[in-house]
C-alpha cells in the first residue's frame, strides 16, 4: 500500500508539471511571436553600410528599411566564441566560462571548445525548460548537441575555421539527426571550381601556392554555409521551433583570409593574388546576403528576426600591419568592437534606428519576444525602441 501511494504521488507530480508546462504554452500562444536568431560572424557596420548603398546586398537593405537596425557593442577580448556565448547567454565571461577558442581535450591536447566548457543556461535551455521547442545550428560552442525540446545541430558536424575533426557521436540531437541530414543532403564537401568562381574576382587567375591554400579553407567554409542553408527549411518544417537559430561564419573567414588582399593593394601582395581576391570579401558579403534571402522565407507574419554579428571588421586604411589570418594569435586585431543588428518582423517600428545596443541586450530581448522570465543574473536590457507596444515578460 504504501508502495502504492509513493507511485501514485509521483505520477500526480509528473502530470501537474506536464499541465504546468502546457499551460504556459497555452498562456503565451495567442500573443508571443516565433523568434528567429541569425548569427553573422565579422559582418562590419562600415562595408554593409557601404555595399547597401552600391545596391549589393539587397536583403540587408530590405532589412534595414523595414526594421529596426543600428550596431551592436561587443565586449573585449573580440574572440568569436567568447562572444557567441555571451550573445545566447547574456551573460559576461567570467559568468559563462568560455574563454578562449579551445580547451584541453583528455588526452592533454588542446580542442576547440565544446559545450561543457559553458557554466550558464544558453538560450535553448530556457525555452526548452518552458516547454518551447528550439532549434540551433552550427552554433559556437555548441558540440557536443545538447537534449533540448526541439534538435540542435552542433559545430561539429560540418567544417570551422578553428580546425576540428568532425563528430561522429554528438553531433545532433536527437542522434540520428545527423545521419539523417547527410542522407538527404550528402557530405557538406567543399567544391574548388565552384568557391573559385563565385568568390574570385578573375576566376581564371593562376594563383600563388598561398593563394590556392586559402582557396581550400574558404570552400571548406563555404560547403558548411550551403549544408547550413538547405538543411534549415527541412529542420524548420519538420521541428517548427518557437525559436530558430543559425550561425554563419563565412564573411569573418572571408575577413581574415583576403582581408589582406583588398583595396588599397598593399606591397607583399603577390599580382595574381591581387587579381584574384581583391573583391573577395565583398563577394562573401553578397553571398551571405543571399544565403539570408533563403532564411527569410522560413518566417511568417509572427516572427521576429534578429541578424547580427559578434564584431565588425577592419578594412582599407585602418587595416592593421600584422597578418590577419585565423591561424595567426596577432588576428583579433582585425576586428572592430561594433557589429551590426537588424530586427525585423512583427511589431518592430519600420525604419527605427537602435541606438547603444550591446551583446548583452540580445538574450534578454529573445526571452523577451518569448514571454519567458528573465533572470535577475541578466545585465542587458530588451531593446524596447526597436518595436511598438513592447511587453515585458511576467
């Protein structure tokens, strides 16, 4: 009997959070929007700004001219995964534990970081704990996946500027995530002839040894971009989250890979090399501009968007003298403190500028969208001028 009572009990605590969580569902269904979160790495105020104007990135003019936009203050160090972290944590440093590219793996070895590394809830954690669905791919920082209401698709499973072996376990969650995309999709496997011609300015150009180096970590890059893009609309109808997350990193590879190679030509710059990649980058951006046109189709009239990136990036004159490769420890001098943000969808005042906005303002305003309460521990705000009628969540 009294064995009885001990399960009787436990199945009516387990019903009650079940009705808990569907409740808050039921509570915030008819009025919180679908939150879409597009992570752009290195995209630089100043060259969107530029390339809108010469009529190159329309989806980003599109964006700017019916939404809220403005540029985004990150934090010191500018390294992406410390920043990354703090955009879907809200959460500085020294609170979420990520603090460096790597870490070291059993064997003594340093690996990239992984998800373990973190000490705080990421986003997806919070919603899935409120019984909202999420679904993350190709985040920083986020291998191995972690069991959420929904899937993730972690770092691993395709190629990273931060070399890494590719995960055969833990790379998707649920698990068979990941065998499932390649049989529908294929090997995300880089394609030189292709990244030559939508990359290089003179796709006939004989490269230098260096040159065609670079050429293979751009289409590595590049074939993990396209994994990314065709699998987000079979994850998106099959999962439909409340809120979708993306991360790209071709425009900062693009950045530190042919940085060097831009206008104004500098003097250790080989001819064919000049000849080559001197529109690279701008031709990354237009192809990020693209890859965003195919997200954007996955939202409705409910759903908010958020693009943004984690730094910007030094061009032209302001360009340093040290060599701005990812493989190189002198690289962060590269970036800009100030990124870029767009809001757009429902509810957002058209044409609003933001103004101040910080990476420790974009979770709150997530949670915010999603009626979730925010914890105290939070010490960025929701970017309120950036919609009409804005609600804090209970």
């Amino acid at each position: 009997m009294h064995r009885r009572r001990i399960w009787w009990t436990a199945g009516l605590i387990a019903a009650l959070t079940a009705l808990a969580v569907l409740t808050w569902r039921w509570a915030r269904t008819p009025s919180a929007p679908r939150v879409l979160l597009v992570g752009v790495d290195g995209a630089d105020p100043q060259i969107v700004e530029r390339l809108i104007a010469d009529g190159r990135l329309p989806t980003f003019a599109r964006l700017r001219r019916e939404g809220a936009s403005g540029r985004l203050r990150s934090r010191e160090p500018l390294l992406s995964p410390i920043v990354w972290t703090t955009i879907v944590t809200g959460r500085k440093a020294q609170d979420h534990g990520v603090l460096d590219f790597v870490e070291i793996g059993r064997d003594g070895q340093p690996v990239p970081i992984t998800s373990g590394r973190r000490r705080v809830a990421a986003l997806w954690n919070v919603a899935s704990e409120h019984g909202l669905r999420t679904g993350f791919v190709g985040w920083y920082g986020s291998f191995p996946a972690e069991r959420v209401q929904g899937f993730q698709v972690s770092d691993r499973l395709a190629f990273h500027q931060v070399r890494s072996q590719r995960a055969t376990e833990g790379a998707t969650h649920p698990d068979a995530l990941a065998d499932e995309l390649r049989r529908r999709l294929g090997e995300p496997a880089p394609d030189l002839a292709r990244t030559r011609e939508r990359f290089l300015t003179d796709p006939r150009v004989t490269l230098s040894p260096d040159g065609e180096r670079r050429l293979g970590e751009l289409a590595r890059i590049h074939a993990t971009s396209e994994f990314y893009r065709r699998a987000l609309p079979f994850l998106d109808g099959r999962y439909r989250p409340d809120l979708l997350g993306v991360y790209f990193e071709i425009v900062d590879a693009c950045g530190h890979l042919f940085m060097e190679d831009a206008p104004p030509r500098r003097p250790a710059v080989a001819d064919e090399d000049f000849r080559a990649f001197a529109g690279t980058v701008d031709r990354c951006y237009e192809y990020q501009d693209s890859v965003l046109a195919d997200t954007l189709k996955l939202t409705g009239r409910r759903t908010v968007t958020l693009v943004l990136s984690d730094h910007g990036f030094k061009s032209g004159e302001a360009r340093p003298r040290t060599s701005g490769r990812a493989d190189v420890g002198l690289a962060p001098l590269w970036h800009r403190l100030h990124g870029v943000i767009f809001v757009h969808g429902a509810g957002v005042r058209p044409g609003a500028v933001i103004s101040g906005a910080a990476i420790l303002d974009v979770a709150p305003t997530v949670l915010g969208l999603l009626s979730l309460p925010l914890a105290r521990e939070l010490p960025g705000h929701a970017l309120r001028e950036a919609f009409n009628g804005w609600r804090d969540p209970p």
